[in-house]
C-alpha cells in the first residue's frame, strides 16, 4: 500500500527495514512493532524524525490520516493555532501521546 502512495509522487520515498536485521535503526526510530511505519521529513541527507508513527497498517479510515500525516510532514506545519503553539512552547519536559485507533 505504501509503495503505491510512494509511486505518487517523486517528492515520497519510502525504505524497508527489518526489525531483527535492523535493530539500530528501530531503535534509532523507537518503532518496537512490526510492521511499524514512519511518516519523517528529508532535508537533503538528513532524516528529520517529527514523531509520527503507525504499529499496523493504516488502511480503512486510518489511511485518511496516514495521507494527512504525509501533508503535514510535508508542509512543514502543523496548523495548529497560535495560542496551542504558545501554549507548547511553555512545556518544560516531554511529554508522550499515544493515539490507539481501532476499526469498527
């Protein structure tokens, strides 16, 4: 599924990894599921990890968000408002979010 939205355009690109043969990598990435999907930014030669991830495939309704991840990844903005972006700059330590989807 993701090659084809990769044959799209020639903006996309897409690399396969292993988990076991890969272990640097996913762990570079923090992907612990397989299969684990990376929605990143390239600047040159530079992979620019904005957090976006998928444990599974995105298909059905999740595949609306996969696509919208792509165009926000590529856009290089989240569109958020100004006030939730004041609002995140004021964040002194990490925080982790977790959004689980299940089809129904």
């Amino acid at each position: 599924m993701i090659e084809e939205v990769v044959a799209i355009s020639d903006k996309l690109s897409m690399n396969v990894y292993n988990l076991d043969v890969d272990g640097d990598v996913a762990q570079k990435f923090n992907i612990n599921k397989a299969p684990g999907i990376i929605t990143a930014a390239k600047n040159g030669d530079q992979i620019i990890d904005l957090g976006i991830r998928y444990a599974g495939v995105p298909s059905g309704h999740e595949f609306t968000s996969f696509i919208q991840g792509i165009l926000l990844v590529g856009a290089r903005d989240s569109g958020l408002n100004e006030q939730t972006r004041t609002l995140l700059r004021r964040l002194d330590k990490p925080i982790f979010i977790q959004v689980f989807v299940t089809p129904t």
